[in-house]
C-alpha cells in the first residue's frame, strides 16, 4: 500500500514537472520570437525612422528611391477585419443564441458540430473558394472589372470568423444561471424579454471576449488576404477598391526582398507591429473573460 502511494506521488510530481516545462517552453517560445522581431526590426528603425514608418503614406518597396509608408499596410488590415467583423458578429450572437436558446436538442446536436467543422477547413481552401466563387459574384453583382477587393476579402474572413465567435458566445451563454431566467420568468418576463434583456446582458463580457477574439483571428490570417484582397498598398474607403493588409505585404515580399536590405528589416517591423496588435487584443480578451468570470461567481 505505502509503495502504491509513492508510485503514484511520483507520477503526480512528473506530470506537474512536465507541465511546468512546457509552460516555462511556451513563455520562452513567444519571448524568442518577439526578441527575434524587435532585433530584426531595429536597423529598419534606424534608417528610416518610427514615426516615417508608422505613418507614412507610401508603401514603394521597389522604387528607387524606395518608400516604406507603413499606414497603406495597417489601414488594409484594419479596414478587411471591421468589414468581417460587422458580418460575423450579428450572425454568429444570432447563431449562438438559437443554438442556446431556441434549437431543440437533435438540432443542436448537428448544427453545433457542423459550425465547429468550419474552423477545421484550411484557410487556402477558404481563399480559393473566394477566388473562384465570390469574386466573381462580387465583380458581376456591383459591375466591376474585378472581384479581389476589399468586400471580398472581408466577406471570405467574416465567413471564418463565425465559428469561434459563434463557440464562444454559446459558452457565454450557457454559463448564464439558470436562477437569472427563472426570475426573470417570475417576474412575468417571457422568453424573448428574458432573453434579450437578461440572459444577453448577463453574458456581455463573454461576448465582447468573442469579438475581440475573433478581431484577432481576421487580423493575422495571411493566406485569404494574399489571394482575394487585391494587392494594392492604398488607403481607400471603398469596399470595391483592392487593399493590402500586412500579412499579405510579408507573404508576398519576403521571397523577393534581399536578405539584410532594409526592405527585408521593413518587413519584420511589419511583423513586429503586427505581433503587438495581436498581444494587445489578446490582453483586453483576458481581461473581459477575467470580468465574465467574477460577474458569474458573484451571481452564483
């Protein structure tokens, strides 16, 4: 008995070394890669400056004399993620609240999977989708020589977007008390009062966790941008015009920029940028699901 209890105090103290190393692994990972950035980012900062960078209105790479404007490459990716974020959030609150509230249990069970399979499909299957499919539509639809644009692009993210934003209200929602609705119900409220005046307020911090969640997800996606946004490093506010976010810059240029030229440093600032945006969207998410979790423990 005494060697069964320190057999299996043994395999707890393994299994929580191993946890701390690949937690401690994780931590130096990301430390690694934001090092590697910052370092690889700095002569670009020397040479042309952070604030001609950061705001500059010119992304000429190849000209001579080259420009490197970053605010053409920030404004597309933050213009294609608003664009996919109006799509995506009132279909996926209105899809997670069905499945939570209205959808009877077999229908739960084949829509909820059948919406988590959307965040398994390759995002180049996503991106030749809208290349052959909806840009078209889109060109023949509003009359235009071309389809890749900024709707497109758009459109296609809203489109993979849906499932974590949809997933993650669900969650919100079902971790609403039951005692809230009941009530709401005492009370005389019926289910759509109680629904949009109760049980969506309750779960608001998990819903804004969902969007900002899902933000992050349409601005770091690389390969949909690359194939239907168009490619062009304007500032535009048409959604007919063709953009180009940052990831699409870095993936299209890195292959052709010379190791060591400032272009090349140019594009790992991008990167850098890039990685910031993402850091401070995931701490704002942290910081709602930490308000979520508070406002529930009080409730219960």
């Amino acid at each position: 008995m005494k060697e069964e209890i320190i057999k299996k105090l043994k395999k707890e103290k393994l299994i929580e070394y191993l946890i701390k190393f690949f937690s401690l692994f994780s931590i130096m990972s990301l430390a690694a890669i934001s090092l590697l950035l910052l370092y690889e980012s700095l002569p670009a900062f020397r040479e042309t400056g952070f604030v001609a960078m950061f705001f500059g209105k010119e992304w000429y790479p190849t000209y001579d004399p080259a420009s490197f404007g970053m605010l053409p490459l920030l404004w597309g990716s933050i213009f294609i993620t608003a664009i996919s974020i109006i799509i995506s959030a009132p279909l996926s609150l209105a899809t997670a609240i069905y499945i939570n509230e209205l959808a009877s249990p077999k229908i739960k069970k084949i829509l909820k999977p059948a919406i988590e399979i959307l965040a398994s499909i390759p995002s180049v299957v996503y991106g030749l989708w809208g290349a052959t499919f909806l840009a078209p539509i889109v060109a023949k639809t509003f009359s235009l020589p071309i389809g890749f644009n900024a709707l497109t692009a758009g459109t296609v993210l809203a489109i993979m977007c849906i499932p974590i934003i949809t997933t993650l209200c669900e969650d919100a929602l079902n971790y609403v008390p039951v005692s809230f609705k009941e009530a709401s119900y005492a009370l005389g409220a019926n289910r759509w009062q109680t629904l949009v005046r109760v049980t969506v307020p309750a779960a608001s911090s998990g819903i804004i966790n969902a969007l900002i969640l899902g933000i992050g997800r349409a601005i770091g996606e690389t390969m949909v941008v690359l194939m239907v946004s168009g490619g062009a490093a304007v500032i535009s506010f048409s959604l007919f015009d063709p953009i180009r976010p940052i990831t699409s810059a870095i993936a299209s240029e890195m292959g052709e920029a010379s190791f060591g030229s400032l272009h090349y440093h140019t594009l790992f600032a991008a990167g850098f940028f890039l990685a910031v945006i993402t850091l401070v969207l995931n701490i704002i998410a942290e910081r709602f699901t930490e308000r979520f979790k508070v406002k529930l423990g009080k409730s219960r």
